[in-house]
C-alpha cells in the first residue's frame, strides 16, 4: 500500500461567465488529496492521511476519495471548516492560489501512532508541510516512516503565500532531506527554495543530502530526473495537448511515478540506485502521459488506468 498524506481542500475555479465577478466553480483538491485520487485512478492500493471537515465540503472530499477507491482508515474527521483556495489560472493555463486557511480542519492533523502494515511508500506535501500544528505531525510521519524502512517521497509544491519566513521554511526543507528518498519539485519549486542561487547550483547539494533522486517538472518542456549517483540526468518531453489548465499536474506526476515504481518493485530500499536508464525513461513517461491528461481538462482530474493504457498503446 502507499500512503499520501497532507491537505484535502476545496479550490474555486474561475467556471467563466460575464459579470464584473468571475463565476468560481468549487472542486475537489489539495496536493495530497489530488495525489491519492490519482493513485487510486490508476488502480494502485492507497490510503490517504489527513483530518476533513465534517461539512459539506468534506462530504464531498470523502466521496471523491471513496469513489476513486482510496482507504480512508487514516482520516480524521473534524468540525473545523474546510480550507479554500481561489485560483486564478493564466491564459497559458497556469494558476496561483490564494488559500483560506484559517482555523481549518486539515491543520489540525495529528500522526497516527503507526502506519498499516504492508506500506510501501510515503508521500507528503504542499500546504501540510506549512502550516501548523499540522505540519510537525506529517513531519513527524516522514520521519517515522524513513526510519521504519518506508519509501519516502516529498513534493514541497510551494505556496509562498502561505510562508511567512522564507529562509526558516528553506532550513526546515533542507532538515527533510535526509529522509527522502524522491525529491519532487517543479522547476519554479526548485528556483525558490533555492533562494538567490540558480537551482541548478543547489540540487546537488540537496541530493547529497539524502535522496537517492529527484525528478523536476519542466512544464511544456517535459520531466527531468537527477541522480544522487553521479548526478546521470534523464529527460523526457511532455506530450503535446490543448491545455485547459495545469490543476493537478505535478500531484498526477506523483501518483504516477509511484504507481511506476510500485508495479517494477522499485520501491524496495535502494531499488531506485538500480534503475537503469530505460528503466527511468519509462516511468518519467509514464508520469508525463498522465500529466498530460490531467492538463486538457478542467481543474484536478487525473486519469484513469485505462485513459493512460490507451496513451501508450498510441
């Protein structure tokens, strides 16, 4: 099984329509949350880990959850309300966030005394990993998790909205690393964290401090991944696709690189030092064709097994 842990939100997405005001229409989402979906589209056994409101946004998360076949054992419900975020997505299908976050369910998480037995990977996140007291307890689950043997992926998913000390989150990031296995990072991600630097100038220091790789979303430019090993470097373009927005892009990347990972066993402890060249070309494909699907259609909808089957078959 793979655990997701983090947020589960409700984003208003602009829905279009004339007016002074755009009309915003609410969906499913939440790095974290998008990444569980995801998993459980592509037919991967997952649980999610968060705390959801009991109203009716949170019903509505449940039900997404539960309809896409994630386990929801490790949730914890809450009457607290459930976060917002507003997006706004440029013409090139891009969108920022401005999140409504106060006193909301999902920050007030509490780690579980032990994962289920039988978990193979972790993944954490985006706004979980920010805002307290929420974030030291999924702090805490990765490390607990690191420790125990568990396959360990962290996609930061930035929101500097949400920061308000950039230099502590930076030294807070850099104190995860040596209990990662994946970095997962968009190149904006990367270029932040790596403050007044390139980003290119810091990967090697931040793999050195633990991941065994990282893997950087490029865009329309594709996906890259770094080894700690050598610092070896494989690319692979992104499919071409009308893109309607990039909602869910990157947590699609996720779910698919462990769906890849978790179907050619390489979620065993130092499988991933393994994997051949071909071996990444093919899960950073896999990865970019579900990425590619969730970018042409409206908001956070990543694929299903059999939309992806038929992306390769093409």
């Amino acid at each position: 099984m793979i655990v997701v842990g983090g947020e589960a939100l409700i984003d208003l997405v602009p829905a279009g329509g004339g007016g002074v005001l755009p009309a915003l229409q609410p969906v499913r989402g939440g790095g974290p949350y998008n990444t569980a979906v995801a998993l459980g589209r592509l037919g991967a056994p997952v649980a999610f880990a968060s705390r959801v409101s009991t109203d009716a946004f949170g019903a509505a998360l449940m039900a997404g959850l539960e309809t896409a076949g994630v386990d929801t054992g490790l949730v914890q419900r809450g009457a607290e309300p459930t976060t917002l975020a507003v997006a706004d997505v440029s013409p090139d299908g891009s969108a920022g966030f401005r999140f409504y976050a106060e006193g909301t369910a999902d920050r007030l998480f509490r780690a579980p005394d032990a994962l289920p037995a039988g978990v193979r990977a972790l993944a954490v996140g985006t706004c979980s990993l920010v805002l307290e007291p929420g974030a030291t307890a999924y702090e805490t689950l990765l490390k607990r998790a690191a420790a125990d043997g568990v396959f360990t992926l962290l996609d930061p998913n930035i929101r500097a909205g949400l920061i308000t000390d950039a230099d502590a989150y930076r030294a807070r990031f850099r104190s995860w690393l040596p209990h990662v296995a994946l970095l997962k990072l968009s190149v904006e991600d990367a270029q932040w964290l790596a403050g007044g630097r390139p980003w290119a100038e810091a990967l090697p220091e931040w793999l050195a401090a633990g991941p065994r790789a990282a893997v950087l979303t490029r865009g329309g430019e594709g996906l890259t991944a770094v080894l700690a090993q050598g610092l070896q470097r494989y690319d692979v373009p992104a499919p071409p696709v009308g893109v309607v927005d990039t909602i869910g892009a990157g947590d699609t990347v996720n779910a698919a690189l462990l769906h890849w990972f978790d179907a050619h066993d390489a979620l065993a402890p130092g499988a991933l030092a393994g994997l051949d060249p071909a071996g990444w070309r093919a899960a950073l494909g896999h990865a970019a064709r579900a990425a590619a699907i969730t970018c042409s259609r409206a908001g956070a909808e990543p694929p299903y097994a059999a939309e992806l089957a038929e992306t390769a078959d093409g």
